[in-house]
C-alpha cells in the first residue's frame, strides 16, 4: 500500500499569471492499494458527495496514465481511499492536487519508474495547470515556465519566520465559478504597458518572500493581467478584499482564478480575524464563505507504506 498527502496551492501569486504557485498548508490524502478486480475510489471530506468513484475520477484517470505511459500491465484491481481537505473549484489547486495524488501514487505502486520531473510533467498534463502542480509537488514558492525541452520548473527560498505562523487567510465562497468560466473572462490581448508591470511585480514578490519584506510584499502584489477581469464575477470579492486590508493584512488578491480569496498578513502569528473579516463582508453581500487561517509549506514529505507493513520508507514519487 502507498500513502500519499499533497498540499493546496495558489496559483498566480497576484502578478505571476499562469507561472507563480505557492504551497498552502491544507491537505489531500490518498491510500493506494493493488487488490480487488475493479478500479474504484472511497472519498471522505471535500466533494465526498459530488465526485465520481469509477474510472471518471481524476486520481484513478491519472493514475492509469501512468501505466499507460511506462508500458507495465494495467493492474485488475486499484482501490483508492482519499481524505480531501481541500475545497473543489475554490482556487486552491484541488484537480491540481488529486491529479499529482494519482500519478504519483501509481508511480509509488510501481517503484518509481518516474522521475519527480516526470511525475509533474505528467500531472501538469492531465490536469493543464502547472502553476499548481509545482508547489503540491516541490512545496514552497514556484515558478514553472513552458520551453522547447519542456518544462522548467524552480523553487525560490522564503524567509524562515515566514514559514512558521499562519499568517495567510484563504476565504473560499460559495460562488459557483469554474476554471473555464474564469478563463475565458480574460481578454485575448493585453496592453504592453500591463504586461511589463506584472513582469515587474512578479520579481518582486518573489523578493519579498525571500527577504520576509512585509511592506514589499504590499508594493509587489498588485495585478493587471486577470484580476480586474475575474473579480467582478464574484459577488461581495472586492468589499471582502478591503476587509482583509482594515483587518492587518499588507495584500490581498484572488487565489489562482479564485473564486477563492487569499490575504497576506506577516505581521501576525495567527490570521484568521483577517479570514473572518472576509467571511463577514462576504456575509454581508449575501454570499456564504469559509475561511482558513494557513502556513507556507516549504517541503512536500514524501511517505510510501511498505506493503508487508513494516517500516514505512520515504521516496521521491
């Protein structure tokens, strides 16, 4: 049996369309055992009642890729039991998170034919976000870029105290907003002048998340490039931003393509009034929403089950 548990992520980072990710201290957990004569999946916590649990789910689909694609036997029998701590369709890298689960679970299973670059090619193929898969994958704060040899993928140091309170909020709405709708918001062109500036302030986050510079972190999370377009198709998003900002945090912007909201706030040990703020301005715009109050997540652990049970071993998947 294999055991596995990925992080949420944020996409985008404010300005780093489509290539900032960051590590988010929520977890989705899956145990992976070879037995049975089907293919079939239990799911507890998030979406439990919405998901599939045949071969239409996304972990059991990217896990057959992985056969698919290092040529050994498709197994009979696949049983998966997740624990899904993040929420669906809430900006946090969830199709992120369980597409990575179910690759790196069946590479797991096979002993690790795949390298870890390969595991995220992979995943970032079967689920098309890689801004969310590099940092479930490597954790911490990542940049991944697309090149003629594939892809490029880094992770950039963030200052020690920053990894250790919980001074990120995530407020997650319940505002139907799919990815796609989310998308095709965004114009086909955008003037030179906005691209240039998100350039800009994409190093310069990655700056301040270096440095643990608060009031850079405040110059740098600014966004020209899909927030303005994405925010006015959440209702009660712009007031629960300005909450964030009265209740201590130095920025505040979509999470990925939202509809989830996420606050920045060094300066404090704990986060979650800023959560609550956002909570009760979304509240007051008639929209219910749940918040968290988390940490980076600076490393992914890696846990494989030895299938005998005895002494857990750790691997790269």
């Amino acid at each position: 049996m294999t055991t596995l548990r990925i992080p949420a992520s944020t996409g985008n980072v404010g300005p780093g369309f489509d290539v900032l990710g960051l590590a988010l201290d929520l977890w989705n957990r899956a145990d992976f055992a070879l037995k049975g004569k089907t293919w079939r999946i239990e799911i507890r916590g998030e979406g439990a009642n919405a998901l599939p649990t045949d071969e239409g789910n996304l972990i059991l689909r990217a896990a057959r890729r992985v056969w698919e694609t290092t040529g050994q036997p498709v197994p009979r029998g696949l049983v998966v039991r997740c624990e899904n701590g993040i929420p669906l369709q809430s900006g946090l890298g969830s199709s992120g998170s369980v597409a990575l689960l179910g690759v790196a679970g069946a590479n797991a299973l096979l002993g690790a034919p795949l390298s870890r670059a390969e595991v995220f090619a992979l995943a970032a193929k079967v689920e098309g976000h890689p801004d969310n898969v590099a940092p479930s994958l490597y954790g911490g704060l990542t940049a991944s870029v697309a090149t003629a040899g594939g892809w490029l993928v880094r992770r950039f140091p963030i200052a020690a105290a920053w990894l250790q309170r919980r001074w990120i909020a995530v407020v997650v709405p319940d505002v139907a907003l799919s990815t796609q709708a989310s998308r095709e918001a965004l114009p086909t062109a955008v003037p030179m002048s906005d691209a240039v500036f998100n350039i800009g302030h994409s190093l310069l986050v990655v700056e301040a998340f270096r440095t643990g510079d608060a009031a850079l972190l405040a110059e740098a999370f600014t966004d020209r490039l899909h927030q303005p377009y994405r925010l006015p198709l959440i209702p009660g998003a712009a007031a629960a931003l300005e909450a964030a900002r009265a209740a201590g945090a130095v920025a505040a912007g979509l999470s990925g393509a939202g509809p989830g909201l996420i606050a920045f706030a060094p300066q404090m040990e704990n986060a979650a009034p800023v959560a609550a703020a956002m909570v009760a301005a979304f509240q007051q715009a008639g929209v219910t929403a749940r918040g968290w109050a988390l940490r980076p997540v600076a490393d992914v652990p890696w846990s494989v089950a030895a299938p005998t049970g005895k002494t857990a071993r750790r691997t790269a998947p």
